[in-house]
C-alpha cells in the first residue's frame, strides 16, 4: 500500500466511523495494560483521529512524540510490541513500509471495527448457499484462526459482559489524568505548578493506600477526583483566610500563656 500520509488520502483505507474511546476502551477490555502501553495506546487513539480510524507512522517518529508528549523514554523494541500486541488484539490491521535500504518506513494502521463473535453469526454463516462457500473459505480460516490468537491472549475475551477489575497502576494513571483536567480550576490563586503535582500525586497514592479506589467505578473517577479536590481547595481557602488566622492566634496565645497564679496557689485559697 503506498499513499501519502494526509488524513484525505489515508482515509479512503478506513473501515468505518472511528471513535476514539471505544478504541481505547476495546484494547482495555482485551488486555491488561502496563503504564507506558496505556500511554501508546492513548497517544494511537489521538493519530487515528483525523483519518476515520487510519494513520502513518514510522516507529522513530512514534517514540519522538511519545517522548514530547509524556516526558517518558520508551524503547524501539517497546514500541514493536506494542503495535504488535494491537495487530494480535485484532483492534487494527498492520500494512508495513519499507525503503529500498530496507530501512523501516511509516507504516499504515487501520482500526478495525469492534465485532461480537456468537453462535447467531455463526448459525447464519452455515445457511449460506452452497455455491458461495468456497468464496469464504480463506476468510473463515483466517477468523477461526484469529480467533483462537484470542483464546492465548485473554481466555476471557468472548465473554462480553466479563470486565476485568482496575488494577491500582491503571486506577492511579486515570485519577492521576482526571484531577489533572481540573488544573486550572482549582490551582490558579492556590498552588503553583509544582505544589499542585505535589497535591495530587499524595491524594492518588492516599486514595490507593486505603482501598478506597476499589469501591470507585471507572465510570466516577472523574466525578470523585472533582469532588475531592472541591474539599481540599475549601479547606486551603479557609486556612488561609483571616477567620482562621484569628482562629490560629488566639490559640497560640492560649497556649503560649503563663498563668501569673500557680496551681497550689489556687489549692490553698
């Protein structure tokens, strides 16, 4: 396949409406995803953007974004197994490039559309007429053979309604990236950019400590990290008004006071 790589051109090779979080949230639900390989898999989300689902990349430009992006080193062969756990995934399609020095080019990445395998496709598929089998033939080989690829990687890929539970690294990556959306909110006037990193990294990982992150649906972590911050911010304010500051005064003067009569002074009154 050789196009160029604008967006009007590559997206002539998509394979439907792309949307981005079902992307993501597909590679999720089939696979449990170190820290860097949800960062790829978010930074492939975004470049499929603009094509419907298509995009060109060579795997140097790949790592040169990443690292812009996330302020993280990531190796060649990282990036290789990424993109080849996605192709075994089944959530794109691979079609490599290569220069006549053999030298890796930018590949073409197709996301593929989300599919439900179950015995209704498979009942149909035996009503066919008998003269448009052999027309299927390689293709139903290719699907009972991605199939069981599927079966070795997640024995639980068929089960729809089966969601594997956040682990703490995925949970402290999305609050992390939640509170962060609120940056602007709830720093500006409070916290500079460094305290607010400070903050947020202790509410995570106090978040995490305690196991409060196992009665926290993926679906409210945004809602919890807004409503958390709301109450830490409340509580900066107030320390840092003129109330409190009365507050804290009189209670160093009560505690810094001497009593000009001593106990035993008061016992023999």
């Amino acid at each position: 396949m050789l196009v160029n790589a604008k967006p009007e051109e590559l997206i002539k090779y998509s394979k439907g409406t792309y949307n981005k979080e079902v992307f993501i949230s597909t590679v999720v639900d089939r696979w449990e995803l170190t820290e860097k390989q949800m960062k790829m898999t978010w930074l492939a989300a975004d470049l499929a953007v603009k094509a419907e689902g298509v995009f060109s990349i060579c795997y140097d430009n790949f790592i040169e974004m990443f690292k812009r992006r996330f302020k993280m080193d990531i190796s060649l062969s990282s990036v290789r197994r990424f993109f080849g756990l996605l192709h075994k995934l089944e959530v794109l399609t691979i079609n490599h490039a290569k220069r006549k020095n053999n030298k890796q080019s930018a590949n073409i990445y197709i996301v593929e559309p989300t599919e439900k395998v179950d015995i209704v496709e498979q009942e149909h598929a035996n009503e066919q007429p008998q003269e448009h089998l052999n027309e299927h033939i390689g293709e139903q080989h290719n699907k009972v053979f991605n199939k069981d690829i599927n079966k070795s990687l997640n024995k639980d890929y068929f089960n729809c309604n089966y969601k594997k539970p956040l682990t703490s690294e995925q949970f402290r990556l999305l609050l992390t990236n939640a509170a962060n959306e609120f940056y602007t909110k709830f720093s500006v006037g409070r916290y500079s950019k460094k305290q607010w990193n400070t903050l947020i990294e202790k509410f995570v990982s106090d978040t995490i400590d305690s196991d409060r992150y196992l009665n926290i649906p993926e679906t409210k972590i945004k809602g919890y990290a807004y409503k958390s911050l709301e109450i830490i911010t409340d509580n900066t304010d107030y320390k840092r008004s003129e109330a409190f500051a009365d507050y804290q005064e009189m209670m160093n003067e009560l505690s810094n006071e001497q009593p000009s009569i001593k106990l035993y002074d008061w016992l023999e009154v």
